[in-house]
C-alpha cells in the first residue's frame, strides 16, 4: 500500500500524495489532566507495616511508588507542566451542501493551537480551520471561547486566530529557535490526538529539511523538522517542544500508510512561523518578497540559476539562467524542431547582502526576509568573475 502524507490536524484528515479522505475517529472521551509531581520531589512509599496488615486483611495492596523521578522523568514533567496550559483544543463546524441532492449536513473536526500572547491570538494550522463556519477555542483551564480567523497562510499552513479571553487566563507559549536544531535532539509533541487533550508524546529529531507538497498546488512545504515523537489526527498545529519546554516547530503532517501514526511526522520550523505570524495578524495575509528565480541547482561553487520568471525583478535586472536553444531543421519533407538546453552562461548566486548562500531553501527564506520594493546586493559569478548586481523585489 503507498504511503500518503495525512495533515495531523482535523478530524478530516486529506491525502495529500494520492488525495485520499481519511476520517478520524469522533470519539467524545477526555482524558483528564492529572497533577504531576514537580521535578525533583521525592515520594514517600506506603508503610511497609501497614502494606502487610492490608494484605494480611484480604485488601490489594497498594503498589509501590518510586522514591525519585529519573533525570529523563523529570524533563518530561517539567516539560508538561510548564507548556500544557500554553495548548488549546481547536473544534470545528462546516455546513457541507450537495447541489444534485440538495442536501446539506454538518462536518466536525478537531486540531491544536498555541496561545501566543495576552491579546488571544492562537497559532495553529490552516488546514484545522480551513471552511470552518464555526470555531471553538478551549483552554487548558477548560474556558471555551468561539474564535475568529484573524490571518492565514495556506502555502505554509499557518493560521492565527482571536479569543476575547481575560488575561489572567492566558499563558503564552515559549517560543524557541529552530535555526540550531540538531538530528538526534530529543523532543516533545503536546496537543489534542483523538479529541484527547493534553497529550504528550516524545521522541527525538529524526531529519531536517524534509519537503511536502504544500496544500497549494505546485508549491512545496520546504525545510521542515521531521520526527518520530507519536502524531495523530488532532495534533495539527500543537507545538513541537524541546527540552526547555519552548516551542520549535507546530505539528503538521505525518507520513502513513494507515491514517495512524506510523514514527513520522513533521513540524514547520518556529523561525519561519516567527516571521509570518505578524504580518498575519496585522494584514490577515502574507505578503512575499519575490526575485524572480524560480529554480536554482546547488553546486559547491554556488546556486546557479536554471530557470527566472519572465519579466521577473531577476530578468529586469540582468540575471540570467540556462538558456533554450530551439533549432528547426528539415529533412526530406519533414519540418522538425530540436530543443537543446545551454547551461554555461547561467550565472551563479553566492550572496545576498553579503550572506553566503548554500541551499536553495536558505535562498529562498532569506529573499523572504525582505519587503517588496526593497533593493537588495547580489553577488554572483559569472563569466569566472565575481560581480555585484541590485534587484528591486517584487511580490507573490
């Protein structure tokens, strides 16, 4: 059976390689949320005396509680209790409609989300509020609260939303970075699999710079974390934690061949969300800088250009990328055309303002760090020398 890569979010979950709908189980069950001790406290056992005369009476025995948490206990406590009441439960409603019928029923879905602030934004994924007529926001504290959209991102799948919820019952998430991450680091994923909340699961950081499809089609989700911590419909965007108990990254998909979790999952990296997520909150969109290079190819001596858009900032200022060359020929009565591609006068990028530039995902993350209209420096190779060329961006 192929693997599909499911959106860990709604109870409705899309295919995204082979378009499949998988539905998740709708099951109204909760956990609730246990007091855990605070790292380091030590747990008396029951009085042994007492212990034997209870077994002696014929009553089970109480079990035996271990003295002290191990260092790894105390992590994961820590972790939970500082970030669990950071985590909301996202619930939605959308009225569905068939036109031949003339039909309509209700869809409910469920997801996870951050809280960011003290004003009542929640970060979560666009794909957990995608058509929801209805919105509803609970906290860790169990208040519930019917939210707005406030700005999303479909190509990222980020999306931020308003609460109107008292101060005093909103606990910010820690935000981490994700620009130093490294494979084997151990992390957490906390959120609302199945409905049920407060759900932490671990794990470690099984690779970086994974890539998606993204929910738009022809683009790609570049760069994310990939992990083996437990993801399931409704953990969509819950935060991925690291040691500290401060956010890396929000849960987004994970690869599977069953609809269940199958050890991997994958996060947007919270440098990126770092940059979205105020633009989206003060414009409702996200407004991208854009060069015009659609395509580079990574080589040890820089990125060089293989495709620009036509008419695009890079075009207009110069850059070129590899070259067509159509010839038509005839022979006998037969007019026929070859396509031959020149790759040698494609220029080659090294440097944004005097950031080397290896990856084509660093490229491009850097171009977005600019506002359309901005000028910025490249420096490029070409022709075996290096020169400076300034690009006025454009936008998406």
């Amino acid at each position: 059976m192929k693997s599909l890569f499911i959106w860990s979010g709604t109870c409705v979950a899309i295919g995204v390689v082979i378009g499949m709908t998988a539905t998740s189980d709708q099951s109204t069950w909760k956990l609730n949320v246990l007091q855990a001790a605070q790292p380091g406290v030590v747990v008396e056992p029951p009085d042994r005396g007492q212990a034997d005369a209870s077994a002696a009476a014929g009553a089970t025995p109480a079990p035996m509680i271990p003295a002290v948490m191990t260092p790894e206990e105390q992590t994961n406590v820590f972790v939970y209790e500082n970030t669990n009441p950071s985590v909301a439960n996202i619930s939605t409603t959308s009225i569905q409609q068939d036109p031949f019928f003339r039909r309509q029923w209700q869809e409910a879905g469920s997801g996870s989300g951050a809280v960011l602030d003290k004003q009542g934004h929640i970060l979560t994924n666009f794909h957990v509020v995608e058509d929801a007529d209805r919105i509803e926001v609970t906290l860790a504290s169990t208040g519930s609260f019917v939210a707005t959209l406030v700005g999303q991102d479909k190509e990222h799948d980020i999306a931020v939303l308003k609460i109107d919820a008292l101060a005093e019952e909103l606990q910010p998430i820690a935000l981490g970075s994700s620009s130093n991450l490294r494979v084997g680091q151990r992390v957490y994923a906390l959120g609302n699999p199945f409905g049920w909340d407060g759900t932490l699961t671990t794990g470690i950081i099984s690779s970086l710079n994974r890539n998606l499809p993204s929910r738009v089609p022809g683009r790609e989700m570049r760069a994310l974390i990939q992990t083996d911590a437990a993801m399931n419909p409704g953990n969509s965007g819950g935060p991925l934690l690291n040691t500290q108990g401060k956010m890396i990254g929000m849960c987004v998909a994970i690869a599977t061949k069953t609809g269940q979790n199958a050890g991997v999952g994958f996060a947007i990296p919270i440098d990126r969300i770092r940059h979205f997520v105020p633009e989206l909150i003060q414009n409702g969109r996200v407004v991208h800088a854009n060069i015009g290079i659609v395509e580079v190819v990574e080589t040890g001596a820089g990125l060089v250009i293989r495709r620009l858009s036509q008419d695009g900032p890079a075009e207009m200022a110069g850059l070129r990328g590899y070259r067509k060359i159509v010839q038509r020929k005839r022979q006998g009565g037969i007019l026929y055309q070859t396509v031959t591609i020149d790759r040698s006068q494609a220029d080659r990028v090294l440097a944004v303002d005097g950031e080397l530039m290896r990856t084509g995902v660093r490229f491009r993350d850097k171009i977005w760090e600019y506002r359309p209209g901005d000028v910025i420096q490249l420096s490029i190779l070409r022709d075996g020398k290096k020169i400076d060329v300034a690009v006025t961006l454009g936008s998406d």
